[in-house]
C-alpha cells in the first residue's frame, strides 16, 4: 500500500520536475539563439569589413592605375632636313646616330606655333614633347635612311605634364606659379587639340620599354623580364632541390634526432623574414661568391633559399597525402623502395608539390625586400638580355616609381601594380586548378 | 529513508559485479594469467612433409613490446593454410615475416628463423626484393594502383624484366587476369583505372597483380574483410582453383571461411601459436580449450 503510493508520488514528482526542466531548457533555448544569432553577426560583418577592404584597395589601384594604359601622342609633320641629319650626304649610320633629332622637333613646334619666341618660351613649347620623341624619329631614320628629305607626318609621344592635363590630373583653375604647365603652354595645348593633332592611343611604352626619368617613356617590360630571369633560377633550383630533399625526408630517411633536427629548422627557416635572405645574399653570393650585383642570377638564388623550405614542406605534405597501401601494393611486389617511390608515390603527389611550387613562386614573385639587399633597387633603363645582366624586379620597380616625385608615376605606379597582381592571380589560378583537375581522394 | 539505504546497497552491488566482469574479461583477454592459458609449445601438428616454409621460434617485437613469442610452424607445398584467432592475436604479423614486410615498419624486429625451401630468409644478407617476388601478398584492403587495369597486372612482371617483349607481356597479363577470374569482366576496358572496379573485383585485380610474377607463395591478409558475400564467395572460388598451383596463406576473422579455404589451420592467441591442425580437426575436435573457446564463440 505504502509502497504504490510511494511510487506515485514518485511519478508525479518525477513529471514535475521534467516540466520545470523544459521550463529551464526553453528559457535557456532563448538565451542560446540569441548568442548564436549574435555570432553570426559578428562573423557576417568581420566578412564585410574585410571585402570591403579589398574592394577600396582594389578600386584605388585600378582607378588610378587604367589611364597609364593609355598615353597622350601629338601629331606632328616632321620635315627631315638633310641639312639638320646628314650635310654632307654620306648616309653613314654613325652620322645618322649622331644627329641633332631635337632641332627637327624643335622645327616642327615652331612651323604649329611661329609666335613663339626666346630661348625661355622655345624650351616650354619643347618640353610639350617627350624626350623620347627625337629617339623615335632616331629611329626611323636608322632604319631607313631614305627618308631623309620627306616630311613624315608621325605620332609622337607628349610629355608627362601634357599627358597629366589631358587626363585631367593638372587643375586648370590654380595659379599659375602652382602648376606644372604655364598658362603660355596650356594655350598651345588648346591649340593642339582645336587643330586636331592630340589622341589617346595604347601606351605601348608601359609594357615594352625599360624603367626612364620620364614618365611617358618609362616602360614594366625590363621589370618583368627581370623578375622572369629570377623566377627561372628560382624554380631550377627550388622545384627539385626541394622534391629531393622532401622525397628523401619522407621516404627515405631514418627518424632519429638528426631528422628531427633537420625537419624543425625546415620549419623554422619558412617563417624567417625575408630581408634576412637578402643578408644572406648579399653575404654569400656577392661578397664571398663575388657574383655581380644587381643580377637577376643572384635575386633567383636567394629567392630559391628563401621559398625551399615552402616548397620542401608542402612537398612533404603530398608525400604523407599518398596512401601508405600504395606503398605496401609496390612493396608487395618485389619492387625496390627506390622503384615504390618514383613508380608510385611521387606520380601521386606530384600535383601536390607542384601546387606548393607554384604558391611559393607567386610569393618569390611579389618579393622585394631581399632584392634591395642585393642592389636590385637600382635604375636600370635597358631591358635585362640574361641571367647575369643588371635588372630590377617588379615589386622592386613599383617601390622605385612609388618614391618618383612626377605625377604620372603615380598612376604608372598603380599599372604595374595591376601587372604584378595579375601574375600573381594567374599563377594562383593555375595551381588551384593542377589541384582541383589532380587531386585524388582515397 | 529506507528506501534511500536500500537503493545505495543495489548500486554498490552492482558496481562490484562490474568491477569483477571487467577482472574477468582483462584476464582472459589481456593475459594477466597468461603463461596458465597458453600452453608451453603448440599443440598440433606443426610439421608438414612438404614444406616451403619452416619457421621456428620466430619472435617479433614492435620497440620493447613483444608481439609474437617463439611460433614453430611449417606450411606446406601447394596447402591452403587459414591463421585464425582474435584481434592482436598477432596473426597478421605473422603472415608479414613471411615476406619481410615488417621491414617497412621501423620500429618491428623479427627474430628466430624462417626458411624458404632451406634458406633463411631473416638473413640481414637476403635481398627482399626476389623474396617478395618469389612470395606474393594480398593485402585486407583492395589497393590497386590508380593506374590502367594493364599496367596494374604489368607492373610486377615489368620490374623483375619477366617478359621479353610486349607480346609476352600481354601474354602474362591476361592469363594472369584469367586465373584470377577477372578476364571476362575486363577485358574490354583494359586502358580504364584498377581504381574503377567494384572492391570484389578490385581484390581480385590484386590477386591477378600478385600472380603476374609467378610467385610460389601468396599471402592474403584478411583479403574478403571489406568485400560483400557474394564478392567474398568469388575470391574463396578462386583460392580453391589457386591452391593446384601455389601456396597459400591466408588470415581471416571469419571462422566459416578457413572451414571453407583451408586444409590446415593455426590458432593464433595473444602473440602464441595455440594450435595447429587439419581444419576439420580444429574446427571439430580441437585440442586445446583456447581454441575451442574461441571457434565456438566464446571470445573473440
């Protein structure tokens, strides 16, 4: 008797206190969501905050950086005077060479703008034209001397301020004393584009020429061929130095305290930074080695240094990736470990590597600290022909045009921001897509 | 009150039967009382008149931890001998000395003596590389290379130059596939990934890999574990047709399939050869109470 009531009494304590558990749970329940609720805020606007980030950075640079892609040119008729190139008729190419190409410029403003005057006002017309323009006529007369004697009408290059001006970066509204043009030259300008003799065309100096004092003249192209040299070396020598070290770290090698040793400095040396490469260059190759300074050779070698230990751990990281029944399966065989590994094991972790390779020549790419150490920061006007011959890179040209005081550096600065970036892009591109087309899953 | 006392002796209760139940288990599984349940030398028949191998007082250790204690054991010429017992019983590490495969382990040492056909094969001086040709292996998990079903049966005979040009190595290839009873289901897609196949036929394409070298032994390590019945019916259908031509030592888990598999069998228990006998003997007169614990499913 006592017993049943007992246990009712029991049982209807027993729902009592559930309820009042789903109670608490339900009150808790409210508090849990509002949590979770309030975490999801905090991640969604850390997302948007860095996204946004990225889209002032990137539209900065691409608004600043796309007029550089195209440059201002005024028509000109240049009369070749024989009298001004070659007296005395001999056609000789160093004559040629040698010719005063800036009075034929010069000639040619004069004929648009006869008012001009004065050596002062005969200088601002000129400097209207870029350097680069008697060059090009240089140019054409070396290439064909027949020319002499006509009157070409040619594209040529204007001046960096002009260029600025059209581009509207010159504020017509200051004074005077406050601008780069002079209200003189800006007349002139207007005259120039009422007669029709100024376009906007492609800057085919941007990506073909070699760094320049002036801005229209000042080209990506010797930049780029540097920082190729130097990839080269880089990747001849990292990609299998690196493999090697890695297949024979993973395959090959006893575990003891040597290859510990050895696997945490690997570890160690990816997270050194990187200007103390440039040390290590500059002690080594050039002092002790002598090589040449400034050689796309030694960035590429010090470069190498610096991305072995990335290439060698991702290595490592395909190698582990590859099931160890494979290596049973060749071992089972009667093949030799020499064969399991280069049969088998290395073909499957071969994207892997490659993708790491990749990764770390994006960043030896867009490195530039170690190549100041190595005197990679100069200013180089011709265009790198080899390993050995004096070049920049292109990081290392855009900190050079970022430190220019001309105006349209600037924007050149951003274009070759925009080059690099889009190697850079490119290079990640291909080695999410060797990972994605290779991957294997087990 | 009362009830408060009463319920406290319950769960006293039952935490001591449990506290026993765990003893109990532990001892007989984990061997406190070991030397008591193992008998001091195999009981059996481990000779056999023919043998390939000859393995006596054969210990492996992984680091200081010993994992075989002194297996005595013959295997004989074209015998289908089954290695039984339970999990860690040490069974698959013994079927891996037969072809030195614990070398690949670093930490593994084997010692003793095992001969093939009179050498010993644990000579530091024995190149593994004919050893493992001349003693093939099946592994537990289907692993054929994620290469062609061709190149897959190729490989072996490609490494160790068995065939002369590339009429005798299709030659080798497809008798291969066809005492592996894999021709007829690939022989139109020769060019596609091993890895393509069903996990039946998988094994068996490593089964046909295995063969390609003209091993005189094979080794098979639990080869059905992760295959259906009906693939699993397959491969023992087949290790009857092997057996006319090659030896064969097989681990399994399951108790059926060495009763259906193997003339002999070996009863593995905590690193030690129990028994060793004809299969009909062991599965319905064995000799030592481990053994008999164990097939009819007492433990294990």
């Amino acid at each position: 008797m006592s017993n049943t009531s007992n246990a009712k009494r029991e049982k209807g304590a027993g729902s009592k206190t559930a309820s009042r558990a789903m109670d608490k749970v339900h009150a808790s329940l409210r508090k849990r969501y509002r949590a979770e609720k309030r975490f999801r805020a905090y991640g969604l606007i850390s997302v948007v905050v860095g996204i946004l980030f990225l889209v002032v950075l990137m539209a900065s640079i691409l608004a600043k950086g796309y007029p550089a892609f195209r440059q201002t040119f005024i028509t000109l008729d240049v009369y070749l005077d024989p009298g001004v190139i070659d007296p005395e008729g001999s056609r000789d190419a160093e004559v040629l060479r040698l010719a005063d190409y800036n009075r034929l410029v010069r000639g040619s403003l004069q004929i648009i703008f006869p008012d001009a005057s004065g050596r002062t006002e005969r200088r601002k017309l000129v400097a209207l034209v870029s350097n680069g323009a008697p060059f090009q006529i240089q140019g054409l007369v070396m290439e064909d001397p027949s020319l002499v004697g006509q009157t070409l009408t040619l594209e040529v290059p204007a001046s960096g301020d002009l260029d600025m001006l059209m581009k509207g970066r010159i504020d017509r509204s200051l004074p005077e004393s406050e601008r780069r043009l002079s209200d003189l030259q800006i007349g002139w300008v207007d005259t120039l584009i009422e007669q029709g003799r100024i376009h906007k065309r492609w800057n085919k100096a941007l990506m073909t020429r070699g760094d320049s004092r002036d801005p229209e003249m000042a080209g990506i192209w010797g930049a780029v061929k540097g920082s190729f040299y130097m990839l080269v070396v880089t990747l001849l020598l990292s990609f299998p130095i690196g493999v090697a070290a890695a297949v024979y770290l993973d395959e090959f090698a006893p575990r003891n305290r040597w290859t510990d040793l050895i696997e945490i400095n690997i570890n160690n040396l990816a997270a050194v930074p990187s200007i103390v490469f440039g040390l290590l260059g500059l002690a080594v190759f050039l002092n002790f080695f002598g090589m040449p300074r400034s050689a796309p050779l030694v960035g590429g070698l010090v470069l190498a240094v610096m991305t072995l230990p990335t290439v060698i751990i991702s290595s490592r990281a395909a190698l582990t990736s590859v099931p160890p029944s494979i290596r049973e399966a060749a071992l089972g065989m009667g093949a030799s470990k020499m064969q399991a590994t280069f049969h088998h094991v290395v073909p499957l972790a071969i994207p892997g590597m490659l993708t790491g390779t990749i990764i770390g020549m994006a960043r030896a790419l867009g490195e530039s600290a170690p190549l100041l150490m190595i005197g990679m920061v100069a200013f180089i006007v011709d265009v790198p022909q080899g390993f050995m011959d004096p070049a920049t890179a292109l990081p290392v040209q855009i900190y050079l045009w970022a430190d220019s005081p001309e105006r349209a550096f600037v924007e050149r600065t951003s274009a070759a921001i925009l080059v690099l970036l889009a190697f850079l892009i490119a290079m990640n591109a291909l080695a999410i897509y060797l990972r994605r087309r290779f991957e294997r899953r087990w | 009150m009362e009830a408060a006392t009463m319920s406290r002796d319950k769960k006293a209760r039952s935490e001591q039967s449990a506290q026993a139940a765990t003893r109990k288990t532990a001892s007989s599984l984990f061997g406190t009382d070991r030397s008591s349940d193992v008998p001091d030398s195999t009981v059996g028949v481990i000779t056999h008149d023919d043998p390939v191998f000859t393995c006596r007082s054969v210990d492996v250790f992984y680091a200081n931890k010993q994992a075989i204690f002194g297996v005595d054991l013959d295997i004989g010429r074209h015998e289908v001998i089954s290695m039984i017992g339970p999990s860690g019983c040490g069974k698959s590490t013994f079927l891996r000395c037969l072809n030195r495969m614990n070398d690949t382990i670093a930490i593994a040492r084997v010692t003793g003596r095992i001969e093939l056909d009179g050498q010993d094969i644990l000579d530091s001086r024995i190149d593994v590389v004919p050893l493992r040709a001349r003693v093939g292996m099946v592994f537990q998990k289907p692993n054929p290379f994620p290469k062609s079903i061709y190149e897959n049966v190729a490989y072996g005979p490609r490494i160790h130059g068995l065939a002369r040009d590339r009429v005798e190595l299709d030659e080798i290839v497809h008798t291969s596939l066809e005492r592996a009873g894999l021709l007829k289901e690939v022989k139109d897609r020769m060019d596609q990934p091993g890895t393509g196949l069903s996990g039946g036929q998988q094994q068996r394409l490593c089964i046909a890999r295995a063969i390609a070298v003209s091993p005189e032994v094979i080794l098979m390590d639990e080869p059905c574990s992760a295959l259906d019945p009906i693939a699993t019916a397959r491969i023992e259908d087949l290790i009857d047709e092997l057996k006319e031509n090659y030896t064969i030592c097989i681990v399994t888990h399951s108790m059926q399939q060495a009763a259906r598999v193997s003339q002999r069998t070996a009863y593995f228990h905590l690193g030690y050869l129990v028994e060793v006998d004809e299969t009909d003997k062991i599965f319905t007169n064995p000799s030592h109470k481990l053994t008999e614990d164990y097939i009819t499913g007492r433990f294990g």
